[in-house]
C-alpha cells in the first residue's frame, strides 16, 4: 500500500467510519465486535472510489442485516449471543458471494474486493441475513451453556418469552409492507408500459424494448396447470445460480425465523397465485425496488429488481396509494388464506 492509499484510508476511518460504526452498533443493539484490516482494503489504481466503495461494500450490508433481525428482542439476544466478531478483510479480492460472505463459529467474515460489485449492497445484506438466520441460534446455544440451575432456569424462560414473540401473522407483514412497495410498483409499470420483454436467467437480466435493463433476482414461479408455488430456492432442477437466488433465501431466512411456514415450505399447492403477495412482502422486507411477473406457457415467473428510478419516483401520495390499491384488488385473486386488508391508520 502506498502513501496516497494510506492516507486515502486513515482519512476514511476519521471522517466517515465512526457515523458508520454507530450505525452498526444501533441496528445489532450494543457493541459489534468489528476487527477490520484496513491494510487489505486496497486496489491499485481505485483509491479514489473508497469513499464510495468501503461503505457499500462492507458496512452497509452490515447495517442492513441487522436491522433485518434485530426486528424484535428475540433477534437482538440470538445475535448478541451468538455473534462474536465481525472481520473485514480483503484476501483474495473476492466477489462471488458464497465465499466472500460466511458465518463460522460465531464469525461473520467478508472478505471481498474493496471495488467490484459496490451497488450490490441488497445482495450482500440478503447473503449476511440468510447466513445469521440459519446459524445464529446454532452459535448462541453453543456459546452461553449456563453453570447453575437458576441461570438454566432464566435461560429457558427467555427462550419461551423469544419463541412466543417470533411468530408474525403473514397477513401482517403484507399490510406492513403494502404501502412502501405500492407506489414503487406502479411507477415501475409506467416506465415500461407497452414495451417488449425479454429475460436472460442465466445472467440474470431483465430487458425492457432496447435500453431497459435491470438485474434480477429470481423469486419463484406459480404452476397454473398444476395450481402450485414454488420458492426459486427449492428449484434446484434449473441450476439457477446462488447468485440470482439472494431475495428468495433471504425470505426463507425471515420464514425460519418467524415461523412461517409459507416461506420457509419448498413447494405447495394454492388455488389462486400468491406469488404477489409473496413479493409485495418481500420487495418492501429486502430493500428491492418491485417485482415482474414473467409468463411463460402454464408458468408464472417472478422476478425482483432494484431500480434507482422507480426508487426515486415514489412518493407514497394518498393518491397513488387508493390507485394502486384498486388495481391490486382487481387484477391479482389471491387465496382465502392470504387476505388483503386496508389499515385505516396506515
């Protein structure tokens, strides 16, 4: 590393890591044990994008995880116990995502180029919530193993009073989400009204008439011949990458951890399409602008984007919430089970 790089970087830690850490540390809810080696963080030539790198790439991801389960007192006591450091490292100039981002014994470790792929903090955030949800539990139980009877005692009361708070009606989180994912959807409809699709899976784009292109991730696909959902993370006979999977296993990720079986149940049978009712929660719970259903012969696609545009555009005026609402409930029939219910104070 030389001169320019180090000062480029000490600058950062003065100036801009300190609002950073305290935003990490109030989403977990007390003091994350951060362990970053800031020699690594360093491409020659890209020093000038730090700034705007660093965070994207490492610490907001953070903050977005955590936010993500510290969503109740139950979330903050399982990462509080079961996360014992974070380390920030850059080794190998990573970006494939499976082994940038892993979560061992307690260890949360990203070890990612500190330049590639900066905008895609969702992914990143879905990557760090899925692996925390899946192995936070394992590493609290592990690590907090009580001496006497009376602290065995309070632990089992606490994990009664956390499993009692986890559980969330799906209906609930729908009309949550509702109103922050409405207007984005409408406005991404009117950017592409009237223009042709077309969709590489395999790269994982979605092209609207000849300059429209967004990133993808693949969510899952509703069979209207044999009525039936399937979350993309269960599809594993069509090699989607793990890549264009992030959206659809962090749902699983919020399914485990609220006991909702729906997402959390590879395939099942449904009269009518719940797929946008899935997404509605998902695109508002994930941070992705909106989603696209894609039909393709009997089979109903959906996909998730992020789109600047349609973020920038969304007002969530009363008049594009009533709007949007109407257009809900007269083109999407969703099963008895998943009700639409309009909250006079929301």
């Amino acid at each position: 590393m030389g001169l320019k790089e180090k000062r480029i970087i000490q600058a950062f830690q003065k100036e801009l890591f300190p609002a950073l850490e305290t935003e990490i540390n109030t989403a977990a809810g007390f003091t994350v044990p951060l362990n970053i080696s800031w020699n690594t963080l360093m491409e020659d030539r890209f020093s000038h994008l730090y700034n705007d790198t660093f965070p994207k790439i490492y610490f907001q991801p953070l903050i977005e995880g955590f936010k993500a389960i510290c969503v109740d007192d139950m979330g903050i006591e399982l990462l509080k116990a079961g996360l014992k450091e974070v380390i920030i490292i850059n080794e190998n100039d990573e970006h494939n995502l499976e082994r940038a981002i892993t979560f061992e014994a307690g260890v949360l470790k990203i070890d990612h180029s500190p330049i590639v792929n900066a905008d895609q903090v969702d992914r990143r955030s879905a990557r760090i919530i899925s692996l925390l949800e899946d192995k936070l539990e394992e590493f609290a139980e592990n690590g907090s193993t009580n001496t006497t009877s009376e602290s065995a005692e309070s632990s089992e009361n606490k994990t009664t009073e956390s499993s009692q708070k986890k559980t969330i009606d799906i209906n609930e989180m729908y009309n949550r989400s509702f109103v922050t994912s409405m207007e984005k959807q409408e406005v991404f409809n009117e950017m592409v009204s009237g223009l042709d699709w077309s969709c590489d899976m395999a790269e994982g784009k979605l092209t609207f008439g000849e300059d429209k292109v967004f990133d993808i991730q693949i969510f899952g696909t509703y069979s209207e011949n044999e009525k039936s959902w399937m979350w993309a993370w269960a599809n594993t006979q069509s090699g989607i990458s793990e890549t264009f999977l992030q959206t659809s296993l962090a749902v699983k990720a919020f399914g485990k951890a609220l006991n909702i079986t729906d997402f959390t149940t590879p395939k099942f049978e449904v009269e009518s399409d719940p797929g946008a009712f899935f997404a509605t929660i998902a695109t508002a719970s994930i941070g992705e602008s909106c989603y696209v259903p894609l039909a393709f012969k009997g089979v109903i696609v959906y996909v998730t984007i992020k789109s600047e545009e349609a973020d920038s555009k969304a007002k969530n005026t009363a008049e594009s919430i009533c709007s949007h609402i109407l257009k809900v409930t007269s083109e999407y029939t969703f099963p008895q089970k998943f009700s639409f219910v309009l909250l006079s104070n929301s």
